[in-house]
C-alpha cells in the first residue's frame, strides 16, 4: 500500500528535479518511442484509455500507478491549473519516488486507522447479528411457554368463572 503523502511530495520533487510528461497524446507517442520510468493515471481517466496504458506499461515492463484522487487533484498535486489525466515520469531526478512506491510499510498511522475502522465496523456487524439471533431465539421460545400454557388442562373447580357458574346452577 502506498503512502500517498510520501507519494506527493516526491512528485513534487520529480517535478522539481526531473522531467514530466502531461496527457494521454504525448504520453502514448512516449511509450512508443521512448522509455518511461512510470506511469501515473488518475481514478477519473476513462477506462479504455486507462487499459492502453495499462498494456503499455506490461510491454515496456513498466510502473503504472493508479491515482486516488480525480484529475482535478492530480493536476493541482502536479502544480498546474488543469486536470490531468496522465502522468509519464521520464526522468526521476533527486526523487525517490521509485521507493514509495516500492514500499510495503503497512504500519504507517494512516493505515493502523483505517485497520482500526474495519476491525470496529466488523465488531459492530457481529454484535448486530448477535443480537438479532438472540431477539430471534427469545421469541422462538417465548412462542413455546405460550403453547405450553395453552397446552395444560385447568382442573374446572380451581377456575373461579366456573365456580361461579355451578354455583348458579345449585341456587336454581
């Protein structure tokens, strides 16, 4: 999983120090002819054009990364007032942005959290079915003391309305 604070700022740095290409064109005729380093594609890009890149960076045995954020971001990440669909690395500079993104650090901050958020949203998920299985089960045996209740014969002298009804009849 990426950083991709760490990946920002060394993209900066790859702009700072080394050389960008910018959109789905010029990028295409690069792949073609030169060598890119890396391939960044934003999430909004459209996904055929999206699969072009994707076997062109399997051809060339290159890096393609898929950006979080929407083009608007990628483009303001890359200092540019537009949108951004593609970005092609082809010369990495003082960057480091190779080892970003070649990283496997799974323990950053960001990533305990959002381990943290699903481990509480399962819990909460477990405890929910828990409970409905309990509700479910208190019914299921409420429904039979129920039956059971039904189910016993009341002796005619202990119920007070048939007391009450021989009595009538000894008085006529």
């Amino acid at each position: 999983m990426v950083d991709w604070n760490k990946f920002n700022q060394e993209l900066r740095n790859v702009i700072d120090t080394g050389k960008l290409i910018y959109g789905t064109n010029e990028i295409k005729k690069e792949c073609l002819v030169g060598d890119p380093k890396l391939l960044i594609l934003s999430s909004t890009i459209d996904n055929n054009t999206k699969e072009i890149f994707l076997h062109y960076a399997k051809l060339l045995n290159i890096n393609a990364i898929e950006y979080p954020e929407n083009s608007l971001e990628l483009g303001s990440v890359c200092a540019k007032p537009f949108s951004i669909s593609v970005v092609a690395v082809i010369d990495l500079g003082k960057s480091s942005i190779m080892d970003v993104i070649n990283e496997k650090d799974t323990d950053t901050k960001e990533n305990k959290k959002v381990i943290a958020k699903k481990a509480k949203k399962e819990e909460k998920k477990v405890q929910k079915e828990t409970k409905k299985a309990k509700s479910e089960e208190t019914k299921k045996v409420k429904a039979t003391d129920d039956m059971k209740v039904e189910d016993k014969e009341v002796p005619i002298t202990e119920d007070k309305f048939f007391k009450d009804i021989i009595k009538i009849k000894k008085n006529k």
